[in-house]
C-alpha cells in the first residue's frame, strides 16, 4: 500500500479528502452492484494534470449516454486540486475519476478521484513496446452505432470483458490486445486506441465502429495535422497492421506503446515513434 495515494469524494457540494484506505462508497452503490458508472483515467504530469479537459468532456459525453447527472467540471476541478494537493511535482500520477449512479432512485451519484503512481508495467511498456494479439469482440462493426443501449463510445465501468481479454493476452505471452469486428474489421484496444502508419498517413478506426473516441490519439492527430503529416480515421484489418509501417497502442497515462510483436510476428516502427512522441510531448 503506497503512501502516495490519494482519494477524494463529492459531499454535500464540497470535494472531501479521505483516508486512503478509508470505505468511500456504500455496498449498495449501483456502481459496484451492476457497473452503472462511468470513469476517466488522466496523466498527471509536473504536479497538474495538462490534458484533463478532453477527459472532462469525454467523461460528460459518457454520463449524458448512461442518463447520469453529472456533477459539472467545477465538480471535478475541485476533486483533482483535491487529490493533487502537496503532490510531488517530479512525481508521474494517474488521477482516475469516477462517476456511479449511487444509490439510484432520484438520489445524488457518485463522485470521486483516486491518485496514484504511474506502475512500473506501464513505464516499461511505453519504454520497451508491446506484444499484442488480435481478438474477436464477436459484434458487427456498425452494431453499435445502431444500437445505443449498448452504449458504443462510452466510457463505462463495465470492463470484466476488457480485463478477461487482457488477461488471455499475458495467458499466450503478449501484453496486450487489438480487438476486431465480426468481419474483421479493427476497433481498439482493451484500454487504448488503436494506430498505424502507412503510406506516409497515420490511420485509427473510425468512431463509427462505436470505439470509445481516444484523447490521446485526438492529441496526436491533431499536432501530425498541424505539421502537415496525413491523419485519416481508415476501416483496417488486422493484415493492414502487419503491412504497416508501424503500430502504436495509444492511451492518456501509457501514451504511445509501440507494438513490437502482432500475433506472434515480430515487426519494426521505421524510426517513427520518436517522432509520434515528440508529437505528444507538445
């Protein structure tokens, strides 16, 4: 148990700083007993949190899909400066936010922030890359996006599917898993954007498949298109990943991992994750 955690809970109109190992939610919180919530995982970098207002607006977009009264960003500024307070400044952070219907029934949700340091498994793996498998979601590429009780594009609490494909992944000796559509067609990863480079453009999954719309990759393409550097949302396969000149899982605390391994075959980056980091450190 790291003393560097930290946890902050709304009450009554107010962020409150709580003990870490202290209970912050009841048994009874529809968050825990059905995953009805939704939640935000944001780098913290020199002491503060750069890149947190994609996330706030991702986190509204997702309450507004779930019908959960969002507490408001004032809300979630004040549980950030909560849990950030006398945080060290050379110290790298994840702040999680997360936001459950509580109790339900016209009752306030829940709302509350979690720091901790950065595990070392995610610095190895944006240092050294990764080992990826694909998987079968076993959903049609467009379902989604026809279907919105399945709630394509949010960011929920309901990762048990996320954390089984993960775990399947370290089962076969990869780290981590680039999931596909029915008809073979690329989505994302369990925790991440999916990202390759060909043909001197940088390609992601459209959000039409019901992909959960990726910050960091937003971040990315935006900085590549101001440098003049093609970006394109491209309905790939699998094979277009092992053409491609490069792979990169993308996600906001892990940033750009590298894949080095696709399905067993090892494969190279053509020099440009350098670049695809200097990106992302602007």
């Amino acid at each position: 148990m790291s003393d560097q955690r930290r946890v902050a809970v709304w009450r009554d109109g107010a962020a409150v700083s709580v003990p870490a190992g202290e209970p912050v939610v009841t048994a009874f919180d529809q968050g825990l007993g059905r995953g009805d919530g939704v939640f935000e995982s944001v780098a913290v970098l020199g002491g503060g949190t750069p890149h947190l207002e994609p996330h706030l607006a991702r986190m509204a977009t997702s309450a507004a899909l779930l019908e959960l009264a969002d507490p408001g960003a004032a809300a979630w500024h004040a549980l950030v400066d909560a849990v950030l307070a006398d945080w060290p400044a050379g110290d790298e952070g994840v702040c999680r936010l997360f936001l459950t219907r509580g109790l339900g029934e016209g009752l306030p949700p829940t709302a509350l922030a979690l720091l901790s340091p950065v595990p070392a498994e995610v610095v190895r793996q944006r240092t050294e890359g990764v080992s990826v498998v694909s998987l079968g979601l076993g959903v049609a590429a467009d379902v989604r996006a026809r279907s919105p009780w399945l709630l394509g594009g949010a960011k929920t609490l309901s990762y048990a599917v996320n954390m089984a494909a993960l775990r399947h992944a370290h089962s076969v000796g990869a780290d981590d898993v680039v999931f596909t559509s029915s008809e073979g067609h690329l989505l994302e990863g369990p925790t991440s954007t999916v990202v390759w480079a060909a043909d001197g453009t940088l390609h992601t999954p459209p959000l039409e498949t019901g992909i959960l719309p990726g910050t960091t990759a937003a971040r990315l393409f935006q900085q590549a298109d101001d440098e003049g550097w093609p970006t394109s949302h491209t309905t790939g396969t699998v094979a277009d990943l092992h053409a491609a000149d490069a792979v990169w899982l993308l996600s906001g605390v892990r940033l750009a991992a590298v894949v080095h391994t696709l399905d067993g075959v090892r494969r190279g980056d053509a020099g440009l994750t350098t670049r695809i980091r200097a990106l992302l450190d602007r």
